[in-house]
C-alpha cells in the first residue's frame, strides 16, 4: 500500500490513507512519490506519529527524514501524549491530535485477579535487543539494588537470537534466561508475575510494553528519555544517550519495593478509552475528507 502504483490502482476502494508503521524501508523519493500519488487522487493521508524516534535505528537522521517527508504532507497528524504533540509543533509547525493509546491485553485477561507471590519480583526482558536498548549496564545497577532489598528477585529474560544471546553472555552471572518469544498467552503471565517491569531503553518515543504492563497492573519503571512517563502511571530513572543514571535507578526500585503501586487499567476504563479513541478517529477521518473535497 505503501508502494504508489497501489494508490493509484486502488483509489476507489478507499476513502482515508491512515500511516501508522511500515514505511522503514521506503526511500525518501519512494515517500514522495507516494504523497504525489494520494494528492493525484485527492486522498487525505492521516499519520499517526508513534515514534519521534525509531527505536531500530542507531542513526537519527533516516527516520527523521522520512518524518520531514509524511508531517508536512499529511492532512491530520495524530500522536500518543502531549509531550510528543510538542515537539511534532516545534518540529514542523503541525498540530496533532492527541490520541492515548488503547489497550494491549484483552479485556477477559485484563480482569483476572493478579497471582498471589510472596517477595518482590523485578524483571528486565532483552528481547531482541532493539539500538535504543542498552540493558547490561541497568541489568548491573539493578542487580546490585535488588540484592539489597528483602524479599526482592530480579528476573532477566532474553530471546534466543543473536542479540539476546550476546546480551546473556556478557551477563551470564546474573543467570539471563534465553528462550523463544513468548507467545501472547505467555508474556501476559510473564508480565503479571513481576511487580516491577524495567525498560532499558536510551531512546525511542512510547512503549506498547508499558501499555500492556498497565493492562495487567505491573509497575513500569521508564527512563526519562522520550514520552514514555507521560503515557500512564509509572515510576522514572535517568537514562538517555548520554549514559545511565544508577542512583536514580535505585531509588526508583526502591521506592517501587516500598510502596509497591498498583497502577491497574481497570477493563471498564479501557473499554470507554477505546470508544473515546475510535469516537476521535471518526472526527479526524471525516475532517481530513472534508478537506479534500
């Protein structure tokens, strides 16, 4: 869809071009011909911006790129918090619209009661490892605050690829668990089994794991890097590209252990966001065809 020789061959089938993801692998003149395409055929393009930031890319300047291309052209912008609508305005002079993000769980998972557990489990999941991750140094901090914590564990998982193993080697004394990705059914009950989920990340944008974590009623420890504390309840440490900030993240587990919040998106709370959300894509779509016409 992407490609716009399928605009062209398929404007009568539809009405808006919504851009959430997919366009990593579109060159800048493949991004504009695709502008030219829906502008030809007087279709609105809406782009939702998730990330400022590509969270793949080592480089900025690609992903910024394309973002130059797809925000002046688009009809409506839309994004995940206000934070990020701030920096779209500086950015390109463009007002988006913000629109939270829905939920990630489904709704009769959501409702289950949390596992009873004695103690106190953090957890920090490599995936894949992703460029904006940096997990061995916060592994290592975290390590050395939860040994200080009574009762308290820190679970590390990575999957079984050449990043995660190289991550799990340079931490095989902290035990890293190395297996396949979880499945849906199986990160949920991974998720719900920790008090305190860590994001190792030293940029991106926002976080569909923290949604989930929100879901489930997991505390979310985010680094202050991004829009990710503005995206729901959580707890923050400093972590950017200029280096990890230990004593913040510390404290940060600490007081988790302490207090241990409990930030849970209720189903019925989710239920009417997403109503909420689909209620103002409706809106966007029908003011984007209204000014195309």
């Amino acid at each position: 869809m992407l490609d716009p020789a399928w605009v062209l061959g398929h404007a009568a089938e539809f009405d808006v071009f919504h851009v959430h993801f997919g366009f990593d692998d579109r060159s800048l003149a493949q991004l504009r011909d695709l502008v030219a395409a829906l502008a030809a055929t007087r279709h609105p393009l809406v782009l939702t911006v998730h990330d400022l930031r590509n969270p793949h890319h080592d480089d900025p300047g690609r992903h910024a790129a394309a973002l130059d291309v797809l925000v002046p052209a688009a009809t409506r912008v839309i994004t995940l918090t206000g934070g990020a609508a701030a920096e779209i305005a500086r950015r390109w002079g463009r007002t988006a619209v913000v629109v939270p993000h829905p939920h990630v769980v489904g709704a009769a998972r959501a409702a289950l009661p949390r596992p009873p557990r004695a103690g106190f489990a953090v957890g920090l999941h490599v995936k894949s490892k992703r460029a904006n991750s940096d997990p061995v140094p916060v592994a290592r901090a975290l390590a050395a605050v939860v040994a200080e914590l009574p009762g308290a564990r820190l679970l590390i998982d990575a999957h079984d690829d050449g990043g995660g193993r190289a991550v799990a080697a340079r931490l095989a004394d902290l035990g890293v668990r190395v297996h396949r990705p979880f499945s849906d059914d199986e990160l949920w009950d991974y998720l719900a089994g920790l008090d305190l989920s860590v994001l190792p990340y030293r940029f991106g944008t926002h976080s569909g794991w923290l949604e989930a974590c929100h879901d489930l009623g997991t505390a979310v420890l985010v680094p202050n890097c991004g829009y990710y504390a503005e995206q729901a309840p959580c707890l923050v440490y400093g972590h950017d590209e200029s280096g990890l900030d230990r004593d913040s993240l510390a404290a940060a587990v600490r007081a988790a252990h302490r207090d241990r919040p409990s930030w849970h998106a209720r189903p019925e709370h989710r239920a009417a966001q997403r109503r909420a959300i689909a209620d103002i894509h409706a809106h966007v779509y029908a003011a984007a065809l209204a000014s195309t016409r």
